[in-house]
C-alpha cells in the first residue's frame, strides 16, 4: 500500500483512494488528472527536500531515472554557496558534456531564484593536464565547476564533490578513488545514480552501506519511480506539460503502467524506474567491461591507412 493508496508493485498499478479534493494552490485551469498533490504550494517534493536537508559528509542515493534529483542538486549548491560562511568550491561530474553544461544551466537559474549575482566563466582549463570544467563564480567568490566523466580532471581539486549518474560514469571505482580525498580539507561527497548491474561499484557501495556495517558511513536514500509518483510528481509533471499531451489524461497509477509498458522488457524498468539492480550474472559481458571499453569525448579512435598497414 503507497502513502496516499497507490500501488504499484503488482501486475497492474491501482489508486486505492483517488477522491481527495485539489489544494487550494492548484491552478483553476489545470487540466492534469493526477489525484496525488504536494501538501503545500512548494518548489521541493518531499523526497527532494530529504536529500537537500541532509548534510551528511557522504550522500549516496539510488534513484529512478528523471526524478529531479540532478535539479535538486543544483538548488541545493547554490543554496549551501551563497551561505555565509562558504568558503570551498564545488566539483561535480556528470557523465558527459551535455550534462555538465545542463547542472549549470539549473545552478545559474537557481542563483536567480535567490536574488544573487553570478558570472558564467564558460569552459576553462582547470589543471595543468589542460583538464576543462564549466564555471560559475558567484559574488562571493564560491565557484561551481561543471566537469564531464574523465577521471584525472578529479585529482587534486578541494571541497564539496558531487557525482551525477555515477553508475553510468566509465570507471565509477576509480572515479570515487580520485574524488574522495578531496574531503580532507572538507565538504561533501554527494552520489547519486541509477543502477546499472548488480557488479557495478555503485551497487557494491549500496550493499555495503546496508549490509556490511556502512563503514564508508554514508547517509542512504532511495528513490523510486512510485516513490517519487506518491509523493506529488506527476502533478509536477503535468503542470508543465502541453495540454494535449496524453500524460495529462493519465493518474498516479496509469502513468506508472505507461512507463512500465514503455521499458524494453521487465528486468529493464526494474532497474531504471524501482532501483533493482539487473543481474549481471546473467549477461555474457558486464556493464563495468563494456564501459571500459568505450571511447571518451574527443579521443581519437579512427586509424589512418598507413598505421593500419604497418
């Protein structure tokens, strides 16, 4: 049974009790059919004001894809930096350049929502590796460096670190070994991501944490696509949404069949949209393998004629 009577876990989703009447801080023209709202007119839903509030030195969070945890992140950087009293930087690494350049499109937006002043410094090199970041340098001098998913760019940088979609970085054990000493002078390590195969690092520091003693002592969060859906997303959802998209004519318990029936197959949207890890037992090749395998960003791969010939 969900918090507000959905359910989701069977063969069918189903609202157990969809008659509560809309908040007053509902628009009078909404023309969503979700029947679950947030208890007050509010940016943050509550899983989202969870993983905000908590300052934890070590976050970890095993969520649904597209919940607005990336967002929330942003927010919560923003917030913590233009604090009084802030006086390191924040490193994040998404798993590649298009992400990095969207964590800063949210941060500067958030800097508006603060009434604050920020410069965006674009892409810079941050290392004498010629490692480059995006930067926003807020008034305060704080800096927010966006980078994407090379490991090395890691190394010797200070204070809070932010890792988004770590399972899906190409070397996540590597990538943790880099980030974490540079706690040592403070901050916090925040990672969260969806799964990818039970072999995966990501899923190892999960089990630890809960199995094995947490002895990385990590503050645990999890969330799931019916998590996320009882506690107000789809009204978040739909309130952006045109009006003849066919997600405004769904409920709670609809849309998470629809996303369901979406999925390749059964195992997939376990894994992506209800934080099951799929069993890398049962595959020939590993996640972790095949992404070490692949290629990064502007590294060359094509051979020439000659080189192929000597």
């Amino acid at each position: 049974m969900g918090l507000h009577g959905f359910q989701g876990r069977g063969s069918g989703a189903r609202l157990t009790n969809p008659m509560k009447p809309r908040p007053s801080f509902v628009p009078k023209d909404f023309a969503g059919n979700c029947k679950i709202f947030p208890e007050r007119d509010v940016m943050l839903l509550p899983y989202q004001k969870r993983w905000v509030m908590d300052n934890s030195k070590m976050k970890l969070c095993v969520k649904s894809r597209q919940v607005g945890l990336s967002w929330c992140t942003a927010y919560s950087v923003i917030r913590r930096k233009l604090s009084k009293g802030a006086r390191l930087d924040a490193w994040i690494a998404s798993r590649d350049e298009i992400q990095a350049r969207l964590f800063l499109e949210d941060a500067k937006r958030f800097v508006e929502v603060f009434h604050a002043a920020a410069s965006d410094l674009g892409e810079n090199v941050i290392d004498d590796a010629g490692n480059t970041a995006f930067t926003l340098r807020l008034a305060n001098g704080r800096r927010i460096h966006s980078m994407s998913s090379n490991v090395d760019a890691q190394a010797g940088k200070s204070g809070d670190r932010i890792v988004d979609e770590f399972a899906l970085h190409p070397d996540p054990r590597r990538l943790y070994a880099i980030a974490y000493p540079g706690l040592l002078w403070g901050g916090q390590l925040e990672i969260f991501s969806t799964h990818r195969g039970t072999a995966n690092y990501f899923n190892q520091l999960i089990l630890e944490a809960r199995h094995k003693g947490n002895p990385k002592k990590f503050s645990l969060h999890r969330v799931t696509l019916q998590d996320a859906l009882e506690e107000g997303f789809l009204y978040k959802l739909q309130i952006k949404l045109p009006a003849d998209d066919e997600r405004m004519a769904m409920d709670e318990a609809q849309y998470f069949d629809y996303i369901r029936a979406g999925a390749s197959d059964e195992e997939t949207f376990l894994e992506e949209c209800m934080c099951t890890p799929s069993d890398d037992a049962s595959a020939f090749l590993s996640f972790e393998l095949i992404d070490a395998c692949k290629y990064q960003a502007g590294e060359k791969w094509e051979m020439s004629l000659s080189q192929l010939r000597e």
